[in-house]
C-alpha cells in the first residue's frame, strides 16, 4: 500500500481485559500501520471476533499475571476447539476487516498530505529547482501568455534555490469543495512576489483526494530590442528579437517565463564590427504588482538592455568606417553626383542659395574624429572632417557679365553605422534614414 506497510503479529493469550465477559479470547492478530502509528488488535473469541485500536507498549504483547519474556499460558482445556467451518469463517472474516481498516486508514493518510498547500508547495519546488519541464507537465502554461520557448528547463542557468516558498492565504473554496483559489507567496532572490493559483480536487476510485494546480505561476518579460542586438540567449535557449534592418532603437518581445534568477547574454548582429558587453549582473523575473485587480495581467518584468550590457564598437569597425567617410567626401565633391541629396552639404546642392558650377576635394579626413553614440539614440556614428572647394558663377550689373567665385567648405560627415540584411555594417548619412 501506498500510504504504508502493514505489519501481522499474530499469537495466542488469555484475557479478561479486553472484551465482554464471556467473551474469552482464543487467539488475536496485531495489524500496524507505521504511517499513523496506528495498532489494531483484531481478537478471536468464543462468541465470535472483537477488533480494538490501542499503542503497543515497547515490550509487546503478553498475558496478564506472566512475566516478562516467560512463555505464554495456555487456554483452558474446557475451551472447545473451532471447527474448521468456523475457522475458514473467522479467517475470512478478518481478511475482509483487515482489508477495510487498512484501507480507511491508507485513504485518510494520503488525503491529510495532499492538501492545496502540498500541492503549491511541490510546484514551487519545481520551479525552484528549474525543472521547468515537470512544471510545465504539472501545469499546464499552453494557454497563457507568449512563452517564446522560455519555459523550457533550458533556460536555466543553474541559480537554484532563488525562488522559495513563503506562504499562501486567503484559501477559497467553493460551495462543492472541488475547486479552491489560494494567494501564493514566494520570494524570488529574496524579493516577495504575490500571485493567485487555482486548485482543482479529484479523487481516485478508490477515495484518494487530489488537489492539483491549475493556473500557472509565471511572470511576463518585456525583453527590450537595441539596434546592434541580434538576439538574447539565456541558458541555453536563444531567443530572437527580431532584427530587421532600419529598426533604430529595435524592436521588442513579451515572453512568459518562470519567476527566478537568468543568466542572459547579448548577441551582436555583427561581433566583427560591435560588441555587447554584459555589465554582469543576473536579470530576476520577479513580477512587480501595479492595478488595484491583481489580476495575472498585471504582472510584468522588464528585461531593459542598457541597464545590463554596453555596447562598443571594434576596431575593425573603426578601420573600416575612415575609407567610408572619405568616399562619402568625394562623392559631395562630384558635379555627377545627385544635386539635390540632402546629406551632402548645403553648399555644394542648393540652387536656392548658388549656383555650383564646380566642385573638388580640397582635404580628406586620414583619421576619425570620434566614434561613440548620437543623439542619445544608441546609434553609433563615425565622424571625420574634410574640405570641399565650391565654384559658382554669379552675374552682376546689367550686363549680366558672369564672376566666379571659389569657396572652401567644412564638411562634418557624420555616418550613423546600421547593417544590412546580410549583418554587414553600412554607414548612413543622415540620422532620419535609419
């Protein structure tokens, strides 16, 4: 049996303690059942059986008036013999009262260790211990929130023990006793986190109650995107962001995850051109609370990205940004070139203000004026100063005669770094394009 094992210790004494009178006991069978520290003393005597619970006292089973140890007495020879009819008949019987009682006794045992907080309990465990799948095959998350693959065991990057059971109150039960709501409380890396659970009550065909929990107890993850990131990976599971090219600040995602401690990494689009350093510090999915409701909705976490990694570009990046600039330069210094592209200078474009009748590169840039971040954006921009030399022609008096004139021009070429579809680095001109 389940619940416990039973024990049989039969034997043979007399007794006027136990039973009516006339009632003298033949022989007795001991039933224990270790699991309630219950000892059942099931009697034979002449005027049929007598059952009766009692503690065994440490030195056993004896007839009154013998000592300890010393040998039991033997009954009465008046006593008539059981016919073999009445001992099949007594044996049958204590059989079936056997069974009945160790029976009551399995069910009432299991049923006081199944209750809805041994059942929270051994779903917190779980998830304590990141064995996410059992979680997930104990209760089922299918239907809620997006869970990107995040509810895998795989995620877990071996922080056990950070999420503990504390308690749960508020038990409702409703007016059948077959559903009950509970308000769980853990702490995940010492931080609370409420939550309501729902329990459903089944029993077996043979009486055994079963509370099982059937609302999941997960946190929604906001994982923010960034331009460079390509993806997320945390444990073993990589989790795309979505990248697309001209996404400017990235995009974001909503995932379902377990409440506990992750080790995630950033990974670059392009490593060979920027890295995503980590800050080294763990992300706790913990659900922060907000609305009056309190309802699963309103339980959210954000995984913000520049609170935990920072970006930084190569020097491979840095080498291969100078020759862009310059060819970008020149392209502004080209008569060929479309005049009225709008990230070249004013200068060399504009009918509104000359008219160009010749353009030439006076000076190329040999370094980078810098590289980090504009415009508080994320964007990384390559800098770097050249000269453009303008000619115009202009005409004056009423002649119309036609001067030119020669000006030299500062051109600040300002390349925001973006990727293309292939994860190759691209400078654009102008921070609008991106």
């Amino acid at each position: 049996m389940a619940a416990g094992r039973v024990v049989l210790d039969p034997g043979s004494f007399i007794s006027d303690l136990i039973g009516a009178p006339n009632r003298g006991v033949v022989s007795y069978t001991r039933m224990h059942h270790w699991s309630n520290k219950v000892d059942v003393l099931i009697m034979a005597t002449e005027s049929g059986w007598h059952a009766e619970g009692f503690k065994v006292p440490p030195e056993g089973l004896r007839q009154e008036g013998i000592p300890k140890g010393a040998p039991a007495r033997p009954a009465a020879a008046s006593r008539r013999p059981l016919t073999k009819k009445a001992k099949l008949y007594l044996a049958v019987t204590l059989a079936v009262v056997l069974a009945l009682i160790v029976g009551v006794v399995s069910v009432r045992a299991t049923n006081s260790e199944r209750t809805p907080e041994a059942a929270v309990r051994e779903y917190v465990q779980l998830i304590s211990d990141g064995k996410y799948d059992e979680a997930s095959k104990l209760v089922d998350p299918s239907d809620s929130l997006l869970d990107c693959e995040m509810l895998s065991s795989k995620t877990f990057s071996g922080v056990k023990g950070a999420v503990k059971f504390d308690s749960i109150n508020n038990i409702k039960y409703d007016e059948n006793f077959v559903t009950a709501t509970v308000n769980v409380v853990v702490l995940v890396n010492g931080r609370p986190m409420e939550s309501e659970l729902r329990l459903q009550l089944s029993k077996t065909s043979r009486g055994v109650s079963n509370w099982k929990v059937v609302s999941p107890l997960l946190v929604n993850v906001v994982f923010q995107g960034h331009p460079y990131l390509y993806s997320y990976k945390i444990g073993s599971v990589v989790l795309d962001v979505g990248y697309e090219e001209n996404v400017g600040y990235g995009s974001s995602i909503s995932c379902a995850m377990y409440p506990g401690v992750y080790n995630i990494e950033g990974q670059s689009v392009n490593p060979e051109y920027v890295e995503i350093n980590s800050v080294g510090k763990q992300f706790v999915a913990v659900a922060m609370q907000h609305g009056s409701t309190g309802s699963e909705s309103d339980f959210y976490a954000s995984f913000e990205f520049n609170k935990h990694f920072t970006v930084k570009p190569t020097e491979k990046l840095k080498t291969w940004a100078l020759p862009q600039i310059q060819s970008r330069i020149k392209s502004c210094a080209s008569i060929s070139y479309p005049r009225k592209d709008n990230s070249c200078p004013v200068e060399v474009w504009s009918s509104n203000y000359i008219n160009v009748k010749a353009l030439e590169v006076q000076t190329l840039p040999t370094t980078l004026h810098s590289v980090g971040y504009v415009n508080g954006t994320s964007l990384i921009a390559a800098r770097a100063d050249g000269v453009i030399r303008v000619t115009t022609a202009e005409s004056t008096g009423t002649s119309g005669q036609e001067i030119s004139k020669t000006k030299d021009f500062y051109y600040n070429a300002v390349g925001v770094v973006d990727f293309d579809k292939e994860r190759q680095p691209v400078l654009k001109w102008s921070v609008w394009d991106v």
